[in-house]
C-alpha cells in the first residue's frame, strides 16, 4: 500500500446529521483570517473538499470538519465546514460535532461541569459551552454569529410552483426560509426526497436571481440553502435544510434555525429572552434562544444560542493511491439525487 495523502477524522453526529471532525492530514490553509481561507479552499483550490466529499470516500449524507490554527488570539481552533456543494463559514451541527470530539478525546481538557471552546470562524468568534459530566458532553450551547433578516416576504415567479415568497436571511450562512405549505408538502421522512429535490431547485432559482453578501464580511456571500419550516402543534418549528447537490440535514440545523430566529423577531413573533424548539425532519431537536440584539451593518441583528447535542461513533483514516482513477472523486444521480453545477 503506497499512499500520497492520509486523512483521519473523530466521525461524529449531531442530532443525526453526520460531522467527521479532521484531526490529522491537514496542516493549514492559505489566508491570514478564516474568511480568506474559505475564499481560498472556494475560488482558488477545493481539491481536498471533492476528495473527501465526493464518492467513493464519501456520499451525499454528511459533512467534514475542517480544524485549523486559529487565526483569532481568542479562539482555540479555526473551523470551516467541507460539503459535497462547497465549503461554508458555519455550521451549528457541526461546530457542536467538532466540540465534542475535541473534549471527549482531549485535544482540550475537559472540565466539569463546563468547558468553553471558542471556534474561529469566517462568520465570526463562535463561542461554545459544553456541559460535561462523567467524561462524556451532555450538551452544547453555541452562541451563533449575529443573525439577520435582509429581505423579508420576498416572491419569485416559478414555473413548476407558480409564486413562492420566501425569508432571506443570516444565521452563520445565507438562507431562504420557505413555509412547506406553499408546495403542499409535509415536512416528514417519507417527502425527504421531494423536499430535497424541490428545495435545491428552488435555491438555485433564487441564487441567480439575488446578489447577496455579508455587510461586514464580504467573503460570506451566496444563498447557501433553502430551508423549509412548518409550525408543530406544541409550538415547535419543524425545519428541513435542503442541500445540494440533493439531500436534507437530518438535524434541526443550527444555522437554519437561528436565521428563522431572525425572521420570527423581524415579525414580532419572539422577543428577548424567549425560546423556541427547533425540531428535524427525523424528530431530533435542538433549543434556540433569543439573548439579544446587536446592529450589523445596515441590519438589526438578533444574538442567539443554540444547544444540542452530538455522540462519536468512529475512527477514520482516508487514503489516497497515487493511481486512483478518481482522486477528486464522483457524483452520480441516482444516490446523490442530481449531479450540482459548482
């Protein structure tokens, strides 16, 4: 066995949604801040986010950590998100993955009751508290980067689905959040597939028709998702993330479920102090809070935490043979549900 570049990950999930944390292989990226490492890995070099995304390494379900060296003084670790579409500043099931693997396993020392760990990320200082007992982390409550509404009830002309409005907003990464009911769909495991395909169509209409970027951080731009949303009887938020190049988060996703925090406030819906359950499409949940507010740039910001929780499951160690076929790896239609134009 002779390989050129060896990989090991913490695989981790969170609330069901699969983070496989990097803890060897990668010394650091190009860039003097996060933001410039994520433009980088986007518009200059993703070699390694198709190798490991990509098939026969990986599949559509899931998501790589990336840990860098820190390029903030304040935080202990970069971190920037690797998906089969792109790279991303932030992901909330991810960062609570990448904070469990680092205490459980020692990168840093686990106190009990709570340990902080603070992720650099291209959205900003994302600062975690972990409540630890008996050498394993029972929760994680992040405090998200400052979330916003741009555009509030905004309507584009489809053809296959006549007139959507929708939510654009900031919670860590770009969001239209659409209510399901619009396309007479049922947020449920059953409709998974047609959430996916719909919610992928649907962002791709919206990106080309929307230049969107964030005011103080120009590198965080792009719609990244659609996220479908419908109101549960207990008082709930039912989310489905959909990504490309076809799939759902099957967590309640962290930073869906801040931006719809944005959205709720933007609508008199929530007020400081107040809490709201985010619930996933397989039932999983995590617990969102309004803690404040805060101006970014042009926009009236809301500060929001979110707590949730992950569990490892295994040890990886990728490899590269220097006369694989497929080094940047392969999409196909019929798992990953269509092949992305990125």
């Amino acid at each position: 066995m002779r390989w050129t570049r060896t990989i090991q990950s913490i695989d981790v999930h969170c609330a069901g949604e699969i983070g496989r944390v990097i803890t060897g292989g990668v010394l650091d990226i190009p860039g003097a801040s996060m933001a410039e490492k994520l433009a980088y890995i986007n518009e200059v070099d993703d070699d390694l986010r198709r190798f490991l995304c990509s098939e026969p390494r990986s599949g559509p379900a899931g998501s790589f950590v990336l840990l860098l060296p820190a390029t903030d003084s304040q935080a202990d670790t970069g971190f920037i998100v690797l998906q089969p579409d792109q790279a991303h500043a932030m992901s909330g099931s991810n960062a609570i993955c990448a904070v469990t693997a680092i205490l459980e396993t020692g990168m840093k020392p686990m106190l009990e009751p709570t340990t902080e760990v603070v992720l650099d990320t291209a959205a900003g200082l994302v600062r975690a508290v972990a409540h630890c007992q008996g050498g394993k982390v029972s929760n994680v409550t992040l405090t998200m980067p400052t979330a916003f509404v741009a555009q509030q009830g905004v309507t584009i002309e489809t053809q296959k689905w006549g007139s959507i409005t929708y939510d654009l907003c900031f919670g860590g990464v770009f969001y239209a959040l659409v209510d399901a009911q619009q396309l007479h769909l049922e947020i449920t495991p059953e409709s998974a597939r047609e959430l996916a395909i719909a919610g992928v169509e649907l962002r791709d209409l919206i990106a080309s028709s929307t230049d969107i970027c964030h005011p103080l951080t120009p590198a965080v731009n792009g719609i990244a998702y659609v996220m479908w949303r419908s109101n549960e009887p207990d008082g709930a938020v039912k989310t489905c993330t959909t990504m490309r190049p076809g799939r759902i988060d099957r967590s309640p996703c962290g930073t869906g479920s801040t931006a719809n925090m944005a959205a709720s406030y933007a609508k008199g819906m929530l007020q400081v102090g107040e809490s709201m359950v985010s619930r996933s499409t397989i039932g999983s949940e995590f617990v969102s809070r309004l803690v404040g507010l805060e101006q970014v740039g042009p926009y009236t910001g809301v500060q929001v935490t979110i707590s949730g929780q992950a569990w490892i499951y295994g040890m990886s160690q990728l490899g590269l043979d220097p006369a694989d076929p497929f080094p940047q790896g392969f999409i196909v239609a019929d798992t990953w549900g269509q092949v992305p134009n990125v």
